[in-house]
C-alpha cells in the first residue's frame, strides 16, 4: 500500500487528524499531547474540546465539563468544512456528552476512529462519571476501529480484573463484542520487565503482541493519550490497524525514552512528543 496519500493529490492536501478530548492546563495529556502527536507524526491536527481541567503534574484540581451543545458545534464546523481522515477520542466526562459525540460522528459519516476510553488521570484523579461507562459501551465503542483501554480502564468496563496475558486476551475479545473492530489492552500496569500491549482484531480473530521496553521514569503523563493519538496519525496516513499500532507503539517508547532525560514539574512530567526534532 502506498501511504501518506493525502499528500500526493493536486493541490497537496494533509493528512487530517480530529481530537475529541478534555483540555490539560500543564500541557502533557489531553488536547495539548494529542496535537503535539498528531504534528509531529506529520498531520494536520484539529480538535474538539470536551472539557477544561485545572491540571499540572501533581493533579487534577478541578473539571469545568464544555456544554453539550457547544461541543456539537465544534464538531459541525470541523466536520462540515474541513473534514477528517481520522478520529481520537479521548475525555468525555459524561453520558449526555457521550451520545451527543457519537451522534454527531454517526451524522457526519466519520472514519477511522480510536476511542481511548479515559477515566482516571495519571495522578488517580477521575476524569470520568460512574453513568458514562455503560454510555461508552452502548453509543461509542460500536462505532470505534480501534478502543485503546490500559488495564485499570478495561477492568471498569468489563467488570472483572485482568492479572495475566490470558486475561488480557478473554478480556480484549469481550470488549470486541460490543462491536468496535479491534481492542488494543495496554499493558503496562502488568508487573512485568517488558511492556507489552495486546492488539485483538475481531475481523480476523486474531492476536498480535507487540512488546516494548519498560523505562524507568516518572514522565509518563500522558502516554496514552500519545499512543492513541498517534494510531490515528498513522490511519490517516493510510496504515491499516496493526501498522498503524506498530508504528504509534515505536514512537512513544521513543517519546517516553527521550522525556525521561527532563525534569519538569514536581510530579508525572511529560513524553517528550518531538525527540525526532529537537533534544
């Protein structure tokens, strides 16, 4: 397959990536690391903002949620004239916010969406309303081609703890069934020496591990939003699922390795998204 075919029209076009998340005022999750990613993967990055958090490395010290409506807007506008060659999904805080989201990705016929399914921030601080879980399930994930939950966030939705790869599997096939084409498990919460993420692609029936080295650091604020962001980056540029998680896995262990050389902040510190650019 030949990709980044958004550039190779006449005129030139880009590879244009939508996010959907919660805001983080210290710059490291959220909005800011989904266009940070999405730019230096080389697309075109817009976004749609659920949420304003009070947030720095410490913590989240408060959530104003965005009106519903208000975000539909933001959809309508981006959708109706600029468009989107792929969605992430991140924070939506509410159920209501939920079925107002899928709503309108149903009605503007949006492709090649990740859902990462946020609940908890890197701090323990909870980003996510106990009546948006079944709301997740029912309006977002059918629609989803990729759903990138950790293990804490796949434990919430399925109801039951995942302390092994073989749990990692069962627990991946029955997050497919409700109807999202693949399920990717993170696995770094494992107490293990590698990190190592599990891709489940219901299609095929198939598994595929991927395995990465675990780095000791506590800049990991944000990673996956980082990850989710860049699957979608390499979608849009025309990667099927397992390339494009190949490819996303390569460059935040990258981005994780080079954030580990800074110190910001008193607290979980950032990815360093443009090590390719600058050190």
């Amino acid at each position: 397959m030949t990709h980044d075919y958004c550039r190779q029209n006449e005129p030139r076009t880009y590879c244009r990536v939508l996010t959907i998340a919660g805001s983080d005022s210290g710059g490291g999750a959220g909005i800011q690391a989904d266009l940070k990613t999405i730019a230096a993967i080389g697309c075109y990055g817009m976004s749609v903002i659920t949420a304003l958090t009070a947030q720095n490395t410490k913590g989240v010290s408060g959530i104003h949620a965005v009106p519903t409506s208000f975000v539909a807007e933001q959809m309508s506008a981006v959708f109706s004239d600029i468009g989107a060659d792929a969605v992430k999904i991140g924070m939506l805080y509410s159920a209501e916010l939920i079925e107002v989201v899928a709503a309108q990705l149903q009605s503007h016929g949006a492709e090649k969406i990740v859902l990462d399914p946020v609940m908890v921030a890197q701090s323990g601080d909870r980003l996510l309303q106990d009546d948006a879980i079944e709301s997740i399930k029912k309006h977002v994930m059918p629609l989803a081609d990729v759903v990138t939950p950790n293990i804490p966030e796949a434990e919430v939705l399925l109801n039951c703890k995942l302390q092994s790869a073989e749990d990692m599997q069962q627990g991946a096939k029955a997050l497919a069934a409700y109807g999202g084409q693949s399920v990717v498990i993170k696995g770094g919460h494992l107490a293990e020496n590698e990190s190592t993420d599990l891709l489940y692609l219901s299609k095929e029936d198939r598994f595929v591990i991927l395995r990465g080295e675990r780095i000791k650091t506590r800049n990991n604020h944000g990673t996956g939003c980082t990850l989710s962001s860049a699957i979608a980056s390499y979608m849009a540029k025309g990667h099927d699922i397992e390339a494009a998680l190949r490819k996303a896995k390569a460059y935040i262990v990258n981005a994780i390795r080079a954030g580990a050389a800074y110190t910001i902040g008193q607290g979980h510190g950032p990815v360093h998204h443009f090590f390719q650019y600058w050190k």
